[in-house]
C-alpha cells in the first residue's frame, strides 16, 4: 500500500509485481482502464479483455461494493476499504479485500488494490503465531496509531509498565520527564525508511526511570507506529562503570602520582600542540634551591610531603588555563598560554613568594625558596628548543644567588 501513497504516474507498470489484484477504474463510469498482469493471471484473464469492460461485469450483482458513500469518501482524499466478490474466468467467485483511493486530481480514476481474503486469513493465522511468540521474549512489543496511541502491547510491556491498563493511551505517558531521546524516535515519519533507534528514559509504574533501546518503524500504508523497545538500564550501567574507568586511567596517565599536577607526557602533548597552531605561551621552569638537605634530614618521605605542597602552591598561584607540571625530581614547569615576558615576570614573582612561604611538614618547620627561568616561545622553536630556554635561564639564576627569577 506504499505505492498507493506514492501515487505514480504509471500506476500499474509500478504496481506490477504485487500478488494482489491491481484495478484502475474510471469514475463514474467504473470502466477497468488497466489491470496488473500477476492479478489478471490469478484469476484465469487476459488484459486486454479485461480493459474497457465495467467492472460490474466481474462482480457479484448483490456487493454494494464501491458505493456512493464510499466514493465520496475517497474523493475527499481518503483510503477506503469494502469487501468484493470477484469472477473469476473459470466461473468461480473469489472473495477480495479491497483499497480504493482516488489517483487524480479532478477525481476520475480509482486505483482499487485487492488481496484475496483467503491469503488475509492466511496472514492473520501467521499474525496470530507471532503474537504467540512476542509474549514469550523480554523485548516489549508495542503497537501504536497514526497519533501515538497504543493499539497492541506483548505481555512484557506490561511487566516494564505494570498491570494497568496500556491499550488506548499515548506513547509520551510511558516516557519518564528528563528522556532526551523520544523525539528522535518521531523523526522517523520524515526518515526516508520510517526508521528510528534512540535511547528513550521511561517510566514504570511506580514512576522510577528506565532506559530503554527503541528501534521504531512508521508504516506510512496503515499509519501506524510499530515499535521494538529493551532494557538496556544493565548496558548503560557498564558504559557508565567502563567511562570512569577510562577517565580515571587518562587521568592516571597525564597525572603526576606523587604531587597530583600534570606529568611530563601531559606537558608535552599540551606544548606539541601549542606549537603546531603557532599560539603565544610562556614557560616557567621552577627549581628548588636546596631540596636535598630536606630529604637528607628529614627522610624521603617528609621530601615528597615537601613537593606535594609546592605543587598545591603552584597550582593555587595561576590560573584554571595555565598548567602546573612535574618535570621529575624537585623540577616543575608552568606553561602560560598567550603570555608575553611580563606578564610570564609577574606569575614567576608570585610563584616565588609563595613557594617561599613556610611549611609544616611532619610536625617539623621547613622553608626553601626556588629559582626559576622564564622562556617565551618564539617562531620557530619546537618544544626541545622552549625547554632548554626555561632551564638555561634557571640555571643562571640558581646560580645568581638563587629565590630570584631569569628570562631567557
């Protein structure tokens, strides 16, 4: 019945491989105009007797068949349906279901598509053992008209939704108020194959949400909404469980372990692609002045207490767009997009106060000042060429008397 809702030119040549009979009909005459050959030769005709012949000539004298009433209502626009005895060229009579529609604008022609109604009760047999077998799986079955509402649910729709009453309400009251996915099932009347899949969030019966996977076919022939929906609240648990896992190992991998600032590998990605788009940045390359006597002193541990609080300091004195990264040992780098060499002084001024400050560390009181060398990336240097800047720089001024900052 697609094809009626196509309506073509050439009706017939289009409609010829259908098994059912295929009549065009002049109006109000009802002259057969053209016939497929398939439903021709089902019932013992040849074409071409069968054209120019009024269609009484076929049919049983009692049917009514397609009478006033029901062409007025297909020349409003509208599909109708009625039953028809059809001769048959052997004298027998074949019972048809037929689908009238008018195929013209001025009303002339009817294009009346007719299936046998022993191949109906055929289909309705085998409907029948499908139905049998959708109450049996855990996919929810579900029927809807043109409108959205309900016309058929298995019985698994009704251990999702609950034992109330289904049949006869809309689609959208089985779907919870924070869903974003049902409107994309809707799209599915404009899909060139009136298909949609989406993940909708319902509700069941006692109100808590459910995720379901919604596969749904529009049938534009019966207008209808045939839809195919499954609890996949188990599937979106494990994506959520492996998406933290994913999280939590990226961020294991660009994350320093001892300090929480980022790593050597995060720095590098972040300066590779700094360079590649050409755009402005400064390097901070901070090094601790006398970092040994505290492990030395007070034992390794306190020292990785040590660095753990220059890092929180550090990340405290810039901004949320600058990064704060170990290099390893008690060297750090700061990168500062889209700074020039004063503003990237004032940042290492700061820094040097505050790494300056006193420390509590495992009850004992520690101080340490840092010497720092300020790069600018110029045109032309890749991140080798950045970094030996900031850390010749340093080197000067950890040798100039140290708790003092060097642009290169």
């Amino acid at each position: 019945m697609a094809h009626l809702a196509k309506a073509p030119s050439n009706y017939i040549n289009e409609l010829n491989s259908l098994p059912d009979l295929v009549l065009l009909v002049s109006a109000p005459e009802m002259h057969i105009i053209d016939v497929n050959e398939i439903g021709a030769r089902e019932l013992g005709w040849e074409v071409d007797d069968v054209i120019g012949q009024p269609l009484s000539n076929f049919g049983d004298p009692a049917d009514t068949g397609l009478n006033a009433s029901l062409i007025e209502r297909a020349a409003a626009g509208e599909t109708v349906r009625f039953d028809r005895r059809i001769r048959a060229a052997d004298g027998n009579w074949r019972t048809f279901n037929f689908a009238a529609r008018i195929v013209d604008d001025q009303g002339g022609r009817f294009l009346l598509v007719g299936r046998e109604m022993e191949a109906l009760a055929h289909s309705h047999s085998r409907l029948a053992d499908l139905l049998k077998l959708a109450d049996l799986t855990d996919d929810l079955f579900v029927v809807a008209d043109r409108e959205g509402y309900v016309t058929y649910v298995n019985d698994a729709v009704h251990r999702v939704h609950g034992d109330d009453k289904i049949v006869g309400r809309h689609l959208s009251e089985f779907v919870h108020e924070d869903d974003r996915g049902f409107e994309t099932l809707i799209s599915a009347v404009h899909a060139e194959d009136a298909r949609a899949n989406a993940r909708v969030l319902a509700r069941r019966a006692d109100g808590s949400p459910v995720m379901m996977g919604v596969c749904t076919i529009y049938d534009r022939d019966t207008q209808r909404w045939f839809t195919v929906e499954r609890d996949i609240s188990a599937i979106v648990e494990q994506e959520r469980r492996m998406q933290e896992l994913t999280t939590d190992l990226r961020r294991k991998a660009t994350t320093d372990a001892l300090t929480g600032v980022a790593n050597r590998a995060a720095l590098n990605e972040i300066l590779d692609h700094a360079v590649e788009l050409g755009e402005p940045f400064a390097l901070l390359l901070l090094d601790m002045d006398d970092f040994k006597s505290v492990n030395d002193t007070l034992g390794h541990a306190a020292g990785d207490e040590f660095l753990r609080c220059v890092g929180q300091r550090l990340q405290r004195a810039v901004k949320l767009t600058d990064v704060v990264a170990r290099l390893g040992g008690d060297e750090f780098v700061v990168y500062l997009p889209d700074v020039g060499s004063d503003d990237a002084a004032s940042v290492a001024a700061r820094m040097i106060e505050a790494v300056g400050q006193h420390y509590s560390i495992n009850g004992h009181s520690v101080t340490r000042s840092c010497s720092i060398g300020v790069a600018v990336w110029e045109p032309g240097d890749d991140v080798s060429a950045i970094l030996r800047k900031a850390d010749r720089a340093a080197y000067r001024a950890k040798h100039e008397g140290r708790s003092r900052f060097i642009i290169y």
